[in-house]
C-alpha cells in the first residue's frame, strides 16, 4: 500500500530537534514526512514556559529537551514509542480550510480510517472543540483538541498545527507506548503532584495495540487523493 500519487513521501531520521527545526517549503506541495526519531526528547509546546521542565531529571535520563513551534502541552517522544507523521498542504489545494480547528478534520478521519486498516476498531475522530482538563495544559495528552483520535474514550493520536500564508503543516503522534510517570518525572512538579497526575492520565490516553509499519503504510494508503 502506498500514498495516493497527488502526495510526496519522505522517511527521515533524525532528532526531534532537527525535525521541529525544518521550515514549510514554499512554494508548498502536498508532503507527507515519516519520521523516525533516533534519540529520546521531552517535545514543549510553543507557549509553555521553559521552567516547566526539571532539567536535571532530563538530563540523567538522557532526554534532550526541544521545542516546537505548535501549541499544546508537553510530548515525550522516544525510539518506537510513537508513530509521527506530519502532512503538508498548500493555501490552494481542496483540503486547506481557513478554520484553523475545522482544518483537522481531515486528518483526524485519515488517521482514523488508517487505524481501522490496520486492525484497530472503534477509532472515533473529535469534532468538538478543546476539551481542558487539570492536566491538558501541561501534557498533550492529557486533553482532546480537534481532530484527535479516541479509541473507548482515550486518546490515542495527538495532533497540532502550524500554518503560514503559502501552507498548512499537521503533526501527528499515535501512541505506541503510554507511561505518564515517565514523562512526569522530567517536569518540574512536587512528588504528590507527579502522583495524583500519573494516576489521572493513566487513562485519559491509550498505547495503540499495532505495529508501527503496518500503521503508516495504512496511514498512506487513506490519505485523500
């Protein structure tokens, strides 16, 4: 199975930070970018202050902290723990919309359908605004923006959205693993408050039960064409 010829599809290894480092190519085509990230690192939103995070606790624990250019909360990003894959549209093609939380519909409902291609039933795409909760601010999956993905009410994809005049950039994460208290543990909180926050996003989101090849050749496969 492969993308619909309309799309360009690269596979590139690297960091998350030289990944979030990259511009939208102008004039834009429609991209799609696999990436496989080949080191651990805790993946700030574009808005969270930087003493959100214990520096000593990512350094011990060799976790390189980076900084995208999309909003939301914190992101642990590590070896096999995540399939990202980011899209590219240009301000002229058919799936742009100038509704910056309509625009994710389309890509939520390709994850979705990708997800039911490689065996996962039940996926169901968000449709309605951000939900919040205590945690939503600070942990990415901790909440449920537009277009994010749910399988039995937890999240499972997580996506964000940067844009400029000429295209519209869409990052996906899909889970393949969820531990909380590791994440936690590189953020700067008192110990009972890392407690009560692994307990409370223990279930708020879901590993997926899938391979990870097998997810992005379904992921290209249900991309529009």
């Amino acid at each position: 199975m492969t993308a619909p010829r309309s799309w360009a599809v690269a596979h590139p290894e690297g960091t998350a930070a030289e990944f979030h480092g990259r511009s939208l190519p102008e004039p834009a085509t429609r991209q799609v970018w696999v990436h496989r990230v080949l080191a651990p690192a805790l993946v700030l939103g574009s808005t969270q202050p930087d003493d959100v995070v214990d520096r000593a606790a990512a350094a011990r624990a060799g976790v390189e902290v980076v900084r995208r250019r999309s909003g939301g909360g914190a992101v642990l990003v590590e070896p096999g723990g995540v399939v990202w894959v980011d899209v590219v549209v240009p301000a002229d093609d058919p799936l742009w919309d100038h509704d910056v939380g309509r625009a994710f519909t389309w890509v939520g409902e390709t994850w979705a359908a990708a997800l039911a291609a490689a065996g996962v039933p039940g996926a169901g795409v968000h449709r309605g605004g951000l939900v919040s909760t205590p945690w939503s601010t600070l942990v990415c999956f901790g909440g449920l923006g537009p277009g994010e993905v749910t399988v039995g009410g937890a999240k499972v994809v997580g996506l964000a959205q940067r844009r400029t005049r000429a295209a519209a950039w869409f990052q996906g994460a899909a889970l393949l693993r969820w531990a909380p208290g590791e994440l936690l543990a590189l953020l700067d909180l008192a110990p009972e408050a890392r407690a009560r926050g692994a307990a409370d996003l223990a279930g708020r989101a879901a590993p997926l039960d899938v391979g990870a090849d097998a997810l992005v050749e379904a992921f290209l496969s249900s991309l529009p064409s």
